[in-house]
C-alpha cells in the first residue's frame, strides 16, 4: 500500500497534481490521446466558448458574474444585468480567456507550470485572487465543468476519427477536468483532518 501524505497534498500543488494523476491514471497515453485531437478539436473551439457562454447569459446566477469589471478588463462594462449582452467587450474578453484555457490543456506540458496554472482557474473565480467581487459559488463552477465535460464529449463523439482515438481522447479530456475540478474546488473547503 502506497502511503499518501495528506498534509502535503494541502500544501503542495506538485504533489496533490502528482497524487491525483496517479490516482485517477492520468497518464502520457491520456496526453498523447489530447495531443491527437489538436487538428481537430482546435477548429471547433470558438463554437465551444460560443456555446459555453451562450449557456452562462441564460441564466441570472451566472450572468451576473460578468456585470462587475473582470481582472485585466479596462473597457466600459454594463451598468446592470439587464444592459449584459453577448456583445459586449468585456464577455469578448472572457471568452477570449476561454479559448487560451483550451488551447493550454491542449498544447501546453503538463509540468510545475500547468499546476500552477489549474490551481488559478479555481482561484481566479474566488475573492482569493484579489476583485472581492468576483466570487463565483462552487455549484456555478461544477455546473461550468459539467457542461464543457459534455460539451467536449458530443465534440470528441462527432470527430471524424477512429473510435478508439475518440474513446481515448474522451476519457483523457475527463481526467483532465476532475483535475481540474479538484484545482478549483480546494479553494472553496476548509482543510480539515481528523
């Protein structure tokens, strides 16, 4: 039996990232999996982060989280939730966001580098990250990932690909985001231990 340092994983990203990994089997066959989709899944990301933020405008709980000015924003941003539009130049700039998140699980090693970057996904969207506010709730979070989850297998089940290339690239991708998951959850728990 393999010993787990618990405290470790709560203080070391490089360590929880290796745990998880090993854990769920995210392996080298995964990230060449990911790789081999790169002609074509990157063709179809617009029309991903088109459809994901389609999604987050139609409804109130997540729409509001794109009224106050977003980090890194310097535009004119909507006076209310009423006035927010698919238009408007800060959802370009998130969207924007996006399309750099996909392209870095598809292009970028998954190094110290990658680490440091999932674990500031999830720490982005809390006050922790420095705009008080911005602080999205966790079920807003799981619902994002859910649906780029099966956003991304409909995506991967339409390529036109071998079967098992589409399998492989599925359950690489689904790896991928419980890691991602777990980066976005830590900053929402209180670490307890018994």
């Amino acid at each position: 039996m393999k010993h787990i340092d618990e405290q470790l994983l709560e203080t070391d990203l490089a360590y929880r990232f290796e745990y998880l990994k090993e854990f769920i089997g995210f392996d080298e066959a995964d990230v060449t999996a990911i790789r081999n989709t790169i002609p074509h899944f990157a063709p179809r990301i617009n029309g991903l982060v088109d459809a994901t933020y389609e999604r987050l405008l139609n409804y109130d709980a997540t729409a509001r989280h794109f009224v106050p000015r977003q980090h890194g924003y310097e535009g004119a941003v909507p006076e209310s939730l009423e006035e927010l539009t698919a238009e408007e130049n800060q959802i370009k700039f998130r969207k924007d966001h996006l399309q750099r998140y996909f392209m870095k699980l598809l292009g970028h090693s998954y190094d110290a580098k990658m680490v440091l970057y999932l674990d500031m996904v999830g720490k982005i969207h809390t006050p922790k990250a420095g705009n008080e506010q911005l602080d999205i709730s966790l079920v807003q979070m799981n619902a994002l990932l859910g649906l780029i989850s099966d956003q991304l297998i409909e995506i991967f089940l339409e390529l036109d690909i071998p079967d098992d290339q589409k399998f492989a690239a599925i359950r690489a991708f689904q790896k991928l985001l419980w890691i991602q998951n777990d980066f976005i959850s830590r900053h929402y728990v209180a670490i307890s231990h018994d």
